[in-house]
C-alpha cells in the first residue's frame, strides 16, 4: 500500500425553526478538498478513490 496524505474537511449547518417550519442550510466539504481516501493497489496505474466535492443543501420544511 501507499501512504496517503492528510487531509482536513469541513463541514456546517444552521436551521432556524419555528411554530410549524424550518429552514435549514448545510454545507459539506466546505474548502472543496479533493482528498486522496484510497489508493487501489491492484492496478499498475495507482486509481484512487477522493471524497465528495462540496455540497450545498438549504431546506424549507411546512407543517400541514
């Protein structure tokens, strides 16, 4: 195996809920790290396997 290099990653999120709604948002990955989490040691061309790219979610929820 190869030795893979350290990464750090981030990750937020912020709701404000009231009576009968909520609104959130949420932020995953939040520098955009591409880290290296596996190098797959059966290939002579060393693929590897990196996270998620960042992600933006944001929710409106209703109560009915």
């Amino acid at each position: 195996p190869q030795l893979q290099p350290n990464y750090q990653v981030g990750n937020v999120g912020l709701g404000i809920e009231a009576e009968d709604w909520e609104i959130s948002l949420a932020i995953n990955n939040v520098w955009d790290e591409r880290a290296t989490e596996y190098i797959h040691p059966r290939f002579g061309d060393s693929r590897i396997i990196t996270n998620r790219p960042r992600e933006i979610r944001i929710g409106l929820y209703k109560e009915f």
